[in-house]
C-alpha cells in the first residue's frame, strides 16, 4: 500500500577522496544515528560519490567496483540492518571494459538493489574520467515512484521532465556542487521541483576535493528538499555535517497537480515532439 506520507532524510559531510573503509564508516554511523534519533525515517540519501571521496583524479580507477562489490554489500547489510532504503554514490567498474562511472544506487530496506542510475550528464572536469551514462532511471516504492539524477543533472530540463512523465513523484540528486555556484544550485533545483510538480531531494559535499593538476574543488553543503511548488521544506546551512530531514506527502502533491500546478496536464506534447524532432 502506497503510503500518503513519508519522512526522508540527506545527509551533507565530508567524505574523503579514496578512504573509502572511512567514507563507509561514516556512512554507517550517520545511518545509525538518523534512524535511532528518527525512526520513522524511511529514506537516507548520501551525496554524489560518497563511497568513494569525490575527487577529480585517475587515481579514482584504483576505487573503482562493480555494482555488486565490497561497497554495495556494505550498504546493502546497513539497509537490511536498519530497515531503511539509502542511497549512494560510488564509482562504478564496468564489468569487461576499461569504462568507469559515475553511479548511484539505491537500496530497499532489506538490502536490496531497487535502481541504479549511471549519471548522463558530465561536467567538462568529469568527462576525461567517466564514461556518461545512457538510461534513464525509476523505482517504485512504497512512498512513491522515485526518479535518480546526479549533481549537474539538475540543470537540465529534459532530464527531470523525462522521469516525472515517467511516473517519478519523488526526485533525488546527489550532488558535489562546488563555489561560488551556490545560487545555481539553489535555482535548478528549485526549477526541477515546481517544473514538475515533484518533491526534489538533493545533497551536497562539504570541504575540498584535490583533484588532477591541483584542480581544487570547495563544496558548500547547502542540502534542501523542496515541495511540488517549488518552495523550500527542509534546508541545512552551508558548511556545516549533518542529516536533513524532510516529509513529502503524496496527498500534498496531488491536491497542488489539481489546483494551480496543472502544467504536466496542459503539456501541448504535439507541438513539443514536431520541434524536438527537427533538432
């Protein structure tokens, strides 16, 4: 049975670049924590590439695992552990080929893998290291279908409309967003949620990241999860660790889809699908 509303959580810390025995340490603890201080807390979402340290480096191949690796049986036995769906970032080894990604998993509260999205969109910092991904990714849960982007996904239109005109009534994001594009942040998210009528989840790094070539990237936290209409419910203050705790209610979302925020309904998808084809 679908449930009418449900708390979330996100966490935002610093995670360091390769220590992932620590990385998932961490991770472990921040679980522990939220659903002992919350227990009616059904989700814990962990920012882009946690597992593994975000960091811009050829160094990240010697990180890399498969989808069913040391890192997903880990998570998978804190989920099961703790009754908790939780999602992850880690970087991803594909089986049989040199290709490694930017990935993210999410688990069911029994430890198993209910989506796993490689992410689409790179940044130019990314893109002589990762190789992008090419589907687009749902799952249905028991608080709703739930949709999988990655951190620069956010600032593209299509990505979001593609899941929500796939059922997603719950988007996650997350992220390693770095200064002084704080504002940005904001902004994509805030226009991916009201765009599409869905709840948007998204989290974030705190601290640096050392990359290749003394690329320095300074995160700022700034963790939010907004409502349908594009309003704030849950925020964290920048450059500080903790978990965000947010509730999204299904019953809100079809009541706003009913009033003012009918754009999915009113979509002119033949004139839309005429233009985009010419493109």
């Amino acid at each position: 049975m679908m449930e009418a509303q449900t708390q979330i959580a996100v966490v935002q810390a610093t995670f360091a670049a390769g220590d992932v025995a620590d990385n998932l340490q961490r991770m472990g603890t921040f679980v522990r924590t939220c659903k002992e201080k919350h227990p009616a807390t059904k989700l814990i979402l962990f920012p882009e590439l946690a597992a593994t340290g975000y960091f811009l480096s050829s160094q990240l191949r010697t990180w890399a695992e498969k989808k069913d690796g040391p890192i997903f049986k880990k998570m998978s036995s804190l989920a099961r552990e703790y009754g908790l769906y939780i999602g992850y970032g880690y970087v991803e080894k594909e089986e049989g080929t040199e290709h490694i990604y930017n990935s993210f998993a999410l688990l069911d509260d029994g430890g198993h893998l209910v989506a796993h999205y490689r992410k689409i969109h790179l940044t130019p910092l990314e893109r002589d290291l990762f190789t992008a991904g090419r589907e687009f990714v749902t799952a249905d849960t028991p608080f709703g279908k739930v949709g999988l982007l990655i951190c620069w996904d956010l600032a593209f239109p299509e990505a979001a409309r593609i899941l929500a005109l796939r059922g997603a009534e719950l988007l996650l994001a997350p992220s390693a967003w770095e200064r002084p594009y704080e504002e940005a942040y904001l902004r994509f998210g805030m226009a991916r949620a009201i765009d599409n009528t869905v709840f948007l989840a998204t989290c974030n790094h705190v601290g640096q990241s050392v990359g290749d070539k003394g690329i320095t990237l300074r995160f700022f936290g700034g963790a939010r999860i907004f409502a349908p209409d594009g309003s704030v419910l849950a925020q964290m203050e920048e450059d500080t660790e903790g978990i965000l705790l947010g509730e999204i209610s299904l019953t809100k979302r079809e009541s706003l889809k009913r009033s003012f925020y009918t754009m999915l309904a009113e979509r002119r998808s033949d004139l839309y699908e005429q233009y985009f084809m010419k493109k």
